[in-house]
C-alpha cells in the first residue's frame, strides 16, 4: 500500500476525530449549559477517548506498512482501544511530530503530557463505558465543564498536527 492509498484511510480517520471533537466543543457549548451530570458527561468523556484514539490510529495508517487494506484493518484492530499501547507502537518520535511528550497509564485514564506541557486525561475507552458495574465512581468537580472545553482545545491542536503530518507523508509517495 503506498502513501497516497494509505492517506484515504488516515484521512478519514481525522475527518471522523474532527467531527466528534466538534460534536463535543458545540454540545458543551450550546447544550450543556455548564452541567456537571455525570450520566450527561459520560458520553462526552467516551468520545474524548474515540476521537483521539482515531488520530493516534491516523498517524499508525501513514507510519507503518501495510500489504492491502485488510492488513490494515487487522493491525488497527489488533491495537484495540488501548491508548498506552497505540502510543507505543508510534514511539515518541512520532509523538513528539503531532505534540504529544508523553503518554502515562493511570487508573482507567490515560494522562497525556503535550510538547508545551499542558496535561489531559483521556478516559480507558473499554472501562468509562463500563465502570459502573465496577461500582466506580468518578468525582465530577465544578469546573468539569471548563475542563473538557481545555481538553477538546488541546485535542483540536494535536488534530492539526496529524493532519499536517499526514499530508507530508503522502507526499513522500
């Protein structure tokens, strides 16, 4: 597969990640009025994680090799929802190119460290969904709202620079 076939993928992956980074920014916005409801927070939380697993998954399309089409579905469904091993796969180099520093695995959140070192918790895609069966409780704080808006804002930057790159790389074909 080469650059210019692997850049459809990618790029769909980044239209997607837009979208729903969008979604969030303008819900938040136009429809939450400040609320700090868990139960309404939830989905934006999940969507967080999607969208940005989609943009690390972008720059592993244009990164890594692929035979046809199939081998990369196989590979992006091999790397799961998994931010820390998704990280892993791109290394820090390629981190560091869409201004992400580092990548650290907490306790059902993942905490991003960008190159101008502001910090973002990106909720475990597989466990925010279910972690009320767990009987876990997330401590929502009246500034929630505020700091999904930064959180959506850092993404936003980060999107950029996958696209960026991503286009360079097909260039290179």
């Amino acid at each position: 597969m080469d650059n210019q076939a692997k850049y459809k993928f990618a790029y769909a992956l980044t239209s997607v990640a837009s979208t729903g980074l969008s979604f969030v920014e303008d819900s938040l916005t136009s429809m939450m009025n400040d609320a700090t409801d868990l139960s309404r927070l939830r989905s934006f939380y999940i969507l967080l994680s999607y969208n940005f697993e989609l943009l690390l998954k972008s720059r592993i399309v244009m990164t890594e090799n692929f035979a046809d089409k199939q081998a990369m579905n196989s590979r992006l469904i091999e790397l799961g929802h998994d931010i820390q091993t998704i990280a892993n796969a791109l290394g820090n180099s390629i981190l560091a190119e869409i201004g992400i520093a580092k990548v650290e695995n907490g306790l059902g959140q993942y905490k991003i460290t960008t190159t101008d070192n502001k910090d973002i918790l990106i909720e475990n895609f597989t466990r925010i969904r279910y972690d009320f069966l767990d009987n876990i409780m997330h401590t929502v704080g009246s500034r929630e709202h505020e700091r999904i808006k930064e959180y959506v804002d850092i993404l936003f930057s980060i999107l950029i620079k996958t696209k960026e790159k991503n286009e360079r790389a097909k260039q290179m074909s």
